[in-house]
C-alpha cells in the first residue's frame, strides 16, 4: 500500500530453503499514489518447504503485509514482520498447551550461520533437545523442529555468530492458517500496552513474561471499554531471573459480560528486563500470539555528533 503522492516501485526479495529466487512477480511492482496491489507469489515458494520476503523500493515509500491461507476461501493468517537481522533475539509467547514447534531462521548474510536456541520456562533456562549445534547456510531460510518445547510457556532466546532473524510456529492460529506464529521482541520500556484482548464469551487472554536475565516485576492492569486505565491497583507479578511465568488476565465480577478488554504492563521500579507477550485463547487452541509493545510517555534520543550545530555549540 501506498499512503504517499508519488508512486513508489517496490521489490520482493524471496529467500527459501533452496536459496533466493526471483521471478517477474516480485520485482518492478509500481504502486500508484494512494491505492493498493495485491500480489500473489504462489508460484515462487509452491514447492518451498521454508520462506522469508524482504520488501524494500527504489523510489517512494509503501507498506506491506502477507497473509498465508490454505486456500483463498478462507481467511488464514497475517504473517508477523520479523525483526531485523541481530546477533541474538527474544521470541516470547510460547503457550503451555501441546503441539507442533517449528523455528524459521534467516541468514540473510553469505557467512554461514551457527545458532544455539535457549528455552526460558517456568523451570529456568537451559538449552532444549534440538536447539543446540543448528548449522546454516548464508542465504537460506531453514525450519528446524524442536519439538521438546511443547507444553512448557515462556520464551526462547536465539544466539548466533553471524546476524539472523527468526520465528516460531506453534499449533493453532485461526481458521485457514497453518498455525499461530510467534516473532521477536525487545524489553519493554516504561510501560507496554494491548490496545484490544477478547474477554469472556470472545475468548480468554493470557500474558507470557519472561526474564532472561536478572529477576524481574511488573503489574498488570486491565480495563474494559470506558473504564480507565489508571489508577487501579492491578495484579503484581514477580518473575525470577532467567524464568518465566504465564498469567491468565480476568476481569472484575461485574464486568463478566464485557468480550473486549485494554491491558497495561508496566515495570516496577528495580526490575530486570522483561519481555511479554499476549495470547488469544478461543476453545483451547492458541489463535493469535502478540508481543507487547512499548508504549513509553518520552523518548530520549542520542547526543548529535559530528555536525555543525554540534561543533559550533549550539
């Protein structure tokens, strides 16, 4: 989509388990002002068994998004945006229901990649069966299952020598997707917000926060449409260093009718790192797995260097 007054030309570049490839349908794709295209790239990853898109313009600017679906009939899923390419990342929101776990890893970079996956569960943190001395190729985007992390929440920490990106699958996701899916994070920051979580007859929503490092605090408070978020109290949680813990969000006895519900979560002073994530819950399977996104009331950015402004003192 393009939101700007001038068209932008877009490319898709499509890297799979066979390596990248290209085709008449991911490059050259000009986006008019103001309007949207619909692209299908079946043809390029039919016979993939792995895939990563990178989307990126040589002029102008766009947004973009891809679904994947069993078929075209049904609604299937968003794909989460991974995150950029790093050395090591968090991926947070593993459910403690039972199912398949498949982890995509990107080397977007030639060097060949060597990655160790970390579990942090309730148990603490060690290194599960199948997620040490996993060994890829530059270039190529690989799902390796591990399977021993069915049935434990918390998170999993990816470490390798060279810059990856990654995402989980797990069991569930909503009608037409090939499951629920779960991408990295970053700590949150001040305070994180869920703008929107089903409640009662809609579903049930969990919280899954998880310290990979020193022992953290948070609380936890929760609204329904035209209540305030302030000054409630809330729940406090304690998570112990290098753990993780699941919370189950309820509402008051007198909001049990309400489908709908905000969540904040905010660091208590003196508290370690702490990632989160929100899992939509709807007749036992896991739909939609959303990291917690920091939402802070300031921004500080970085001293200026190396400008005149900067120089001159000004």
């Amino acid at each position: 989509m393009n939101a700007d007054s001038t068209p932008a030309d877009a490319h898709v570049s499509v890297q799979t388990d066979s390596g990248p490839r290209l085709g008449t349908a991911d490059s050259g794709i000009v986006v008019p002002p103001h309007a949207m295209i619909i692209q299908s790239l079946d043809k390029l990853v039919h016979s993939a068994r792995a895939a990563a898109f990178h989307v990126m313009t040589s002029s102008g600017r766009v947004v973009a998004a891809i679904r994947e679906s069993a078929s075209t009939t049904k609604p299937g899923i968003w794909l989460p945006a991974a995150q950029q390419p790093a050395t090591t990342q968090v991926l947070t929101g593993l459910p403690a229901t039972t199912g398949t776990r498949e982890l995509y890893i990107t080397v977007p970079g030639g060097a060949a990649a060597r990655v160790k996956v970390t579990a942090i569960t309730p148990r603490g943190s060690y290194q599960p069966t199948g997620g040490s001395g996993i060994s890829l190729l530059g270039h190529l985007t690989t799902g390796v299952s591990i399977p021993s992390l069915s049935g434990f929440p918390g998170s999993i920490k990816i470490s390798a020598n060279v810059p990856v990106t990654a995402v989980l699958e797990l069991s569930g996701g909503p009608p037409g997707a090939p499951g629920a899916f779960i991408a990295g994070s970053t700590a949150i920051t001040e305070q994180g917000v869920v703008a929107a979580s089903p409640a009662g007859s809609a579903g049930m929503t969990q919280l899954v926060l998880s310290a990979p490092g020193p022992a953290a605090s948070v609380r936890i408070v929760a609204a329904v449409p035209g209540s305030a978020l302030t000054g409630q109290p809330g729940q406090v949680v304690h998570i112990a260093a290098k753990s993780a813990t699941k919370v189950r969000i309820r509402l008051p006895k007198h909001d049990a009718k309400a489908t709908l519900m905000a969540i904040v979560v905010t660091p208590l002073p003196g508290s370690g790192p702490v990632y989160a994530a929100r899992l939509a819950v709807a007749g036992g399977s896991v739909l939609t797995v959303l990291p917690v996104i920091s939402s802070p009331t300031t921004i500080d950015l970085p001293n200026v260097r190396q400008s005149l402004v900067s120089v001159l003192g000004s």
